[in-house]
C-alpha cells in the first residue's frame, strides 16, 4: 500500500468512526494513526525478516502514541484504535478489516507457548475499553467485547460477550458494531441472574406459605385445630 493511499484510507476510517474529529489535518495528531504508520513500516521489515529493526521501529512508535503492536502481527484493512494508550498486541495476532479497539485493550498471550498464541479477530469486532483477550481462538466477526472483559475461550459470530472471564450473553447482534460504537448500553449478566434469584426466591416464599395453608386447613379440618 502507498502512503497516499494509506493516509486517504486512515483518514476515511478515522472521520467514520470518531465524533470528536472537524477536520482531516487532525487525522496526522491521532496515535491511531502514527501508530499504524510505524507499525506498517515495521511489518515490511518483519516480513524480510529484519527482525531487529523491525522491533526498533514499533518500539518507537509504542514510545510515542503508548499503542504497542509487534510488527509480527497480521492486520486487515481499517483498523481503528479510539484514543489508543495502553494497546497492546501481540506477536501472532490476526485482525480482521474494519476493527475497532478503544484504550487500554490487550490481544496477549497466555503464557511461553510457542506458534500461534495471541487472537484472531474476524471483520468488524469491537472490543471496549480495558479489555483482555488472552490466547490463541477467534472472536467471529461482528462480535461485541464489553469493557473490562477477560476473554480466554472462543466468541460465536455476532455475539456480545460481557464479565470476567467473558462470557456470551447476546447472539444474532444483526448489526457490525463499528456502525453504532456503543461501548455502554450492554446487557448486565450480573444483574440478570440476581433478577432470576430474586424471582425464584419469591416464587418458593409463595410456595412454603400455600403450603402451610394447606396444612393448617387439614389440621382444622381433622378436628387437631380447634
């Protein structure tokens, strides 16, 4: 890819993406931005297997923006990282197009595995603020990571996963959530099930009081009762 046509892309995907943005000169000051930058640089290197410069040049840019991407990871086409600092990812990661990742997101590993040890994320995944994908599975496209996840197992296409560890708590989201970017208006699985408990309890109170109704009618009724 040309720088021209890098910058005319990174533009698009910034002005689409995020509000706070009035004008394409300030697509140059956004970490995203010099971030990718650096790190396209860097995978060419990577790819020829320049290993140390490649690891010099996205260190730099990590110095600068505090986004650290290893120049080893495979990012598709439209990769959008909100504000950015605390970003981390990994060495054997794989992104698809159209990715959001807002700050504080880790694509990590769990442990000294060797081969592939870090996600892969299909088309048009979002992961929220401050959450941690750890491991070598794949978040199907479409899918939605709620912030402060800890996800370490496989998401379903289309799902909203929410909790630590992260679980699926939403499927058929119908929608890409770049189109919307809602961080917030997630389901709260917590809450769900203390609703559910609440419920059960009040439908065994009802139960024991029927129950002891029942009893004391056939006390009364045996004469034990005046």
């Amino acid at each position: 890819m040309g720088l021209i046509r890098f910058i005319k892309e990174e533009i698009e995907v910034i002005r689409e993406r995020d509000p706070a943005i009035h004008s394409n000169m300030e697509v140059f000051l956004y970490p995203s931005f010099k971030a990718m930058l650096y790190y396209r640089i860097a995978h060419r290197l990577y790819k020829k297997k320049h290993y140390f410069l490649a690891r010099w040049i996205s260190q730099r840019g990590a110095h600068k923006t505090g986004i650290e991407i290893h120049p080893g990871a495979k990012i598709g086409k439209g990769l959008f990282i909100d504000h950015g600092h605390g970003v981390i990812i990994g060495e054997t990661t794989v992104i698809g197009d159209n990715v959001t990742l807002y700050q504080g997101v880790t694509l990590g590993g769990t442990g000294k595995e060797h081969g592939k040890r870090h996600p892969t994320l299909g088309n048009n995944v979002m992961v929220s603020a401050g959450a941690k994908v750890l491991g070598s599975f794949t978040i199907g496209e479409n899918s939605k990571i709620g912030a402060g996840s800890v996800v370490l197992e496989e998401v379903p296409p289309n799902s909203t996963v929410v909790g630590v560890p992260g679980r699926v708590i939403k499927r058929g989201n119908g929608y890409a959530p770049r189109e919307d970017m809602n961080q917030v208006d997630l389901p709260n699985p917590v809450q769900e099930d203390i609703q559910n408990l609440q419920h059960a309890n009040a439908e065994l109170i009802n139960r024991l009081l029927d129950v002891e109704k029942e009893i004391h009618l056939l006390k009364r009724e045996s004469g034990k009762t005046p």
